[in-house]
C-alpha cells in the first residue's frame, strides 16, 4: 500500500468550470484539416513487411496505397504496427495531413 501524496500548495481548479472548445470556434482551415477518415490496414499476401491500406474518401471513394510497415510504423505510431501483427489488420482514424505524409 502506498502512502497518500502531501497536499499540494497550488490550488487546483474544477473540471465542471472548465469548458471544451467549441468546434464552431475554430477557423474554418483547422475544421476542415481535422477532419477524420477510417483506414484499413492489412499485409499485402507474399510479403513480410509491405501493407496495403485502403482510405475512405469523403464522397464513397476509396484510396489504395502500399508502404512498409516501418513507414506506417513511423507516421501513426507502434499502436497501429502492434495490431497488424496481432490480428493480421487494424482500422484507423487519420488525418488528411496524416495522409499526405504517406504519399
């Protein structure tokens, strides 16, 4: 059992006070580069570190790409990695800016 922390000498404020940002209140350029669409990332068949992700556009579209699972590794963080070798694939929520850094 832990013993209980000192109290600290800087007061400390109510999260009911405090209130979120509005997303009306952004820029319109902020709204429009966060917004979010899923990917689906899985391996490529044949190969040991190639995956193929597939990017839903806005309008029912969908994008196709192939990178490494380093490069994937490297934008979206080992969670996104972790998965794939897991269950063999992984669904994200991604950025437009994120996306641009795929290509």
């Amino acid at each position: 059992m832990t013993a209980p922390l000192p109290s600290s000498p800087r007061p400390q404020q109510s999260t009911a006070t405090m209130t979120p940002l509005s997303s009306r209140s952004l820029p319109r350029a902020v709204q429009t580069s966060a917004a979010l669409h899923d990917m689906l990332c899985s391996w490529v068949p044949g190969t040991t570190n190639i995956v193929r992700l597939k990017i839903s556009a806005e309008r029912g579209g969908e994008r196709m790409l192939e990178v490494t699972s380093t490069h994937l590794g490297r934008i979206f963080g080992k969670e996104a990695v972790h998965d794939l070798y897991l269950k063999g694939r992984a669904k994200l929520k991604v950025t437009a800016q994120q996306i641009a850094l795929l290509t």
